[in-house]
C-alpha cells in the first residue's frame, strides 16, 4: 500500500473536492438546458456515480490491492501501464475546464482591471509544487480543506436563503422535455470524475468495518449539497440563471445587510476559492500518481517529492498552461467541445470502469493472489481492524 490515507481523508476529499468545481459554472450551463429543472440531470448523473463510489467502496472491503494492481493481476503489467497512462491523460483533461474556470473566476471577481492570464499565472507555481506531492499530501489538505468549505458556505446558504422563491421552481418539468435533461446531463459531464477518483483511492487507505457506508454517505452528502444549491442558485435568479456564471459568488448579493457592511460575503468566496483550487490540484496529483505507477517511480521520499514526480508535475503543469496560453479567449469553444464531443470519455472513466473493479477482483480469484481466503469474507493477510 502507497501513500496511505486514513479512512477519514477519503471521506473529506469525496465530500469537498468533489462538490466544489461544480459551483462555479455548472449551475448556469444547467439551467440554459433545463430552466427551473436544473436539478433533475445533476440528480440522475449523481445517482450513478453514487453507485460508481459505493461499487468501488464496497471492493476495498474485499481487497487492499489498488486499481492498477488488480488490473496487473488479471491482464499482466503491460494492461497495467497503460492504464497508468490513459488515467494520467484522463486527469489532465479532467483539469483543462476548470482551470479556464478557475482563470475567469479570478479576473472576473477578485482582479477585474488585471489581465486574466497575469492573475491565474502564480496558480501554476502552486500547482507544480502540490503535484509533486504524494496523495497523502492530498488527504492532509483535505482535512483543512472541509471544514473551511463547510463553514463557508453555511453562511453563504444563509445570506442566501432569505431571498429565494422556490415558487419559481414549480411545476416540475412544466416546460422542459426529456432530451432538454439528457442534453444538460450530457454537457456538465466534465464535472463528474468522482467515480475515477475513488478509483485512484482504492488500496491507499486501510479499510475497516463500515468504511464503504462512510465514504458513500460522504460523497452522497456531498451531492446533496450541490443539489440544494442548484435549488437555491434558480430560486435566487430565475430566468437570469442562465447569464449568472461563478455562481458561488453571486448567491448572496441580495443580502440586505451587504449593502450597509458591503460584500463581506466575498470573505466565503474567498475560502471556497482556495478549496476550488486545492480541488484542481487534487487532478493534477492523481495524473501525477498515475505517470508514476506508469514509470514504476516513487511519488515520495519520505516527507519530499521524488525526482520522476517532480518532473511529472513540472510536464503537466507545462501542457495546461501551454493549453491556456493556446486558448485563452475560447473558454465557450473548449467547453463546447467537452459537452458535444468528450462527454464520452468521462462516462468511460467515472462510470463504466469503477463497477468493472468487480469484474478485475473476481478475475483474480483465490490461491496466489488471493483476496479472499476461506470464503470468510476476510482478507489474506490482513490484521483484523479496530
């Protein structure tokens, strides 16, 4: 087991890091698609990853092997190594929108007579040196990263909440037809890698009676949270929603008291922000981890960086930026092409490969590379936990 996790860290970056790129722009692109009903496709691609966790929580109960092993097991180390790649890739794609995002949110909120691409720059820098890091790195910001996501937008939820007409929600589906919600569900598909990335997780953290109930109830709180939000994003503009992009941090402008203090709700944006980016640079360590299983590198040495996971992150980080240097001014053209074209390739990764882990266990079955011994349902050579 590498780079090992604690059950709770798990839990915390399947509860924040999954809900906090989708607050940003996909309310808006939801709403253009289903109006009033914007909560309907992000409910039916939430019930499927869902399942997608809970099929890859519930194997960890059954095997502390991680992915990549279990696919080495079965179809032999070269299968292995090139998943490695093909997850890498599918990582570093999976950071391409968000970081446009990411660019627009800081121009557009916190330096608006800054160029754009002078203000997101100091990102890459950050994101070098976190990508180096280990996942265990990943679960230790997570753990700050919650709790400061949590309280935010509680208080965001509560400035919020006093100004929302739910009545503009209703009635349910009074103009919107089924291929409208296909059609949103498809195009926000970028925004759920989270099956994948409790893929990434599996084998990193020592499993324990219950484990998998923890982490699905975690990341099911997670989207209901985002769901809640939708609600009250439509609630709170209507018709507007659609126009209303960085979502986060308009929620609370009708807040009467802001026009006496003045935007201190900004105060959250910000400590959503730094989790938005923690978020970003979560993909870039799991491409990283994954260049390195590919490699058969160390990702760490101890509490440091190993040199192939430094190069790792220093390559990635290179092609992101040379991809936002490339398309700067085309944020609605990349974005077009991941909701018309790409869509598929995240249905691949964080929809159809997680229940597969099923398949992979089976595949392996007992004897020398056993999972289960005995049909106890126990582990071989696994100390009992608690």
């Amino acid at each position: 087991m590498t780079d090992q996790l604690c059950t709770r860290q798990v839990c915390f970056i399947m509860a924040a890091y999954t809900a906090a790129g989708k607050l940003l722009m996909m309310p808006a692109e939801l709403s253009y698609y289903c109006g009033g009903d914007l909560w309907l496709p992000a409910l039916i691609v939430y019930v499927l990853q869902v399942a997608a966790v809970w099929a890859v929580a519930f194997a960890c109960s059954k095997t502390d092997k991680t992915f990549f092993a279990l696919i080495e097991g079965v179809l032999g180390k070269a299968a292995s190594k090139v998943l490695c790649w093909l997850f890498a890739l599918f990582f570093a794609l999976a950071a391409v929108l968000p970081m446009f995002s990411q660019k627009l949110f800081v121009q557009a909120i916190f330096y608006d007579t800054i160029p754009a691409l002078i203000t997101f720059l100091p990102f890459f820098v950050f994101s070098v040196y976190a990508g180096a890091k280990g996942l265990k790195n990943a679960g230790r910001v997570a753990d700050i990263a919650l709790p400061l996501m949590g309280i935010s937008l509680i208080v965001l939820f509560a400035m919020s909440v006093g100004e929302a007409n739910v009545g503009w929600l209703l009635p349910v589906l009074r103009t919107t037809s089924a291929s409208s919600v296909f059609s949103g569900a498809r195009f926000s598909l970028y925004n759920f890698t989270d099956g994948a990335m409790m893929l990434m997780l599996m084998g990193r953290f020592r499993y324990k009676k219950g484990d998998s109930l923890k982490i699905t109830l975690s990341y099911a709180l997670s989207a209901l949270v985002v769901l809640l939000f939708l609600v009250l994003f439509y609630s709170i503009f209507s018709v507007l929603s659609p126009d209303q992009y960085f979502a986060i941090s308009k929620m609370a402008i009708f807040f009467s008291a802001l026009s006496i203090v003045g935007r201190v709700d900004l105060i959250a944006v910000y400590a959503v922000e730094i989790c938005m980016l923690f978020a970003l640079a979560f993909y870039i360590q799991l491409s990283v981890t994954c260049v390195c299983g590919a490699l058969g590198k160390e990702q760490s040495k101890g509490r440091s960086a190993s040199p192939a996971s430094a190069v790792a992150s220093v390559a990635i980080n290179a092609v992101l930026l040379a991809v936002l240097i490339a398309f700067n001014n085309s944020y609605l053209v990349v974005q077009e092409a991941f909701g018309r074209f790409l869509w598929i390739v995240f249905v691949l990764f964080a929809f159809v490969l997680p229940p597969l882990v099923w398949a992979l266990k089976r595949g392996m079955g007992g004897g020398a590379n056993g999972k289960v011994s005995g049909g106890t349902g126990k582990k071989a050579g696994r100390p009992p936990s608690g």
